[in-house]
C-alpha cells in the first residue's frame, strides 16, 4: 500500500464552481501537511501548509486535515482558468532522519471557462 | 529576489555519460533536496542534505550521487550506472520543519 494516495483525474469543472480535492494516507505518524500547485514543466508551488489537524483558509483556497481518518482535501472556490494545474499533496513527520516529503502522485484539474 | 535555480532546463546524455545537474538557492536554506518525477508516479526523493558536507540516501539513490561543499549548492550527477535516467528533475531547499520550496526543474532525456 502506498503511503499517501491521490486520484489522479483528470477533473474538468467549470469556470465558478467549487473544487475539492483529496488524499489519504497510511502513516499515522505524519504530522505535518501540504498542498503544491504545478503548472506544465514547472516546479511545485506551495499553496497550503497545516501541522496537525483543522482547518486553514487562504483566499479562495481551503485546507482541511483530519488525522483521526487519515485524510486531507484542498477546497479552491470560484475556480477560474488559472486554477488548472496539477496539485499535489504532500506530508511529513517530525524526525532526526530528515524532514523528506511523501508526495500523491497529483491530481490534474481543468477549469473550463 | 530570493528563490531556487536550476539549471541547465533542457539536458540531454550520452550513452556511458554522466552529467551534472546544477541547483543553487539564495534563500538562505539549510536544507536542500533532489527529486525525480516521472509521468504518473509522483515525486521521488533521490538525495537530501540537511547540513554542509553531509547528505544522506533518499528512496531511489542508486545510479546517483551528490555533494554539498557550499550551503547554496547541491548539484547531484546522474552517473551511467543510472540505466532509466529520462525523467524531471526537481530540487528544492527549506528550512528545518518548513515547507520545501522548488526550482523550476531539468527534464533529462537520453540521446
């Protein structure tokens, strides 16, 4: 079993609409999480980043962490055009090893004006 | 303006080659990381270095290798033992417990 799992898409909503976006995860161990915008032959961008559970907004964009289900989503609302990318979860735990990120392998959207 | 460069953006190798690919950041980062992203499979981490002159194996290190002489630099060679090397390259650096912060990335390709 991978260690974070993200649907790959692609998802094609309309210009307007609310976007969710989702990973789970296996290590209970993660404690800190991260959502990434990449754009076509492009670096990651980061967009969101939460410790531990709850909420945080930013803007259009909405991080929810639920750790008791292992599960994290991204919210974008009243997406537009310059939403399309993919975006990537990422998540860490707290260690002396190394802070290295377990990536989702992205899910592609497309925001259709 | 701060941010991360790598370099070159398009490389291409040889048969029996290796190459080098250069990541410098000005942000001041101690830590600085090597990933490889191939179409559906996600981000991989290949090398990180938390430290100057220490680095340390990440999932899939065989065919690579790194230094870290400089606290801006880490370039990382993909040797010719690296026998599936196609693939982005991405390199970021943070500061410890912070979000990693990525370059623009190198997409290799063999000859």
């Amino acid at each position: 079993q991978k260690e974070v799992e993200q649907d790959p898409g692609p998802l094609s909503v309309p210009e307007g609409a609310i976007v969710s976006l989702n990973c789970t995860y296996s290590n209970s161990a993660f404690q800190y999480f991260m959502w990434y915008r990449q754009y076509s032959r492009k670096g990651p961008e980061l967009l969101m980043y939460t410790y531990s559970s709850g909420n945080k907004e930013d803007g259009r964009f909405t991080a929810q962490v639920d750790k008791s289900s292992k599960y994290i989503s991204l919210f974008i609302r009243d997406s537009q055009p310059s939403d399309s990318a993919t975006y990537l979860c990422a998540m860490s735990q707290s260690s002396n090893s190394g802070y290295a990120l377990n990536f989702g392998k992205g899910t592609s959207l497309l925001v259709t004006p | 303006d701060g941010g991360i460069t790598q370099s070159p953006k398009y490389l291409f190798r040889k048969e029996g080659q290796n190459v080098t690919l250069s990541c410098e950041q000005n942000l001041n980062h101690d830590a600085m990381y090597w990933y490889r992203q191939d179409p559906g499979q996600g981000l991989r981490l290949i090398y990180y270095s938390q430290i100057v002159n220490d680095f340390q194996k990440g999932d899939i290190a065989e065919g690579y290798s790194v230094s870290r002489e400089k606290k801006e630099s880490f370039p990382l060679t993909v040797t010719s033992a690296q026998k599936n090397p196609t693939a982005f390259y991405l390199c970021a650096s943070s500061q410890v417990l912070k979000p990693q912060h990525f370059g623009d990335g190198t997409r290799l390709s063999i000859l």
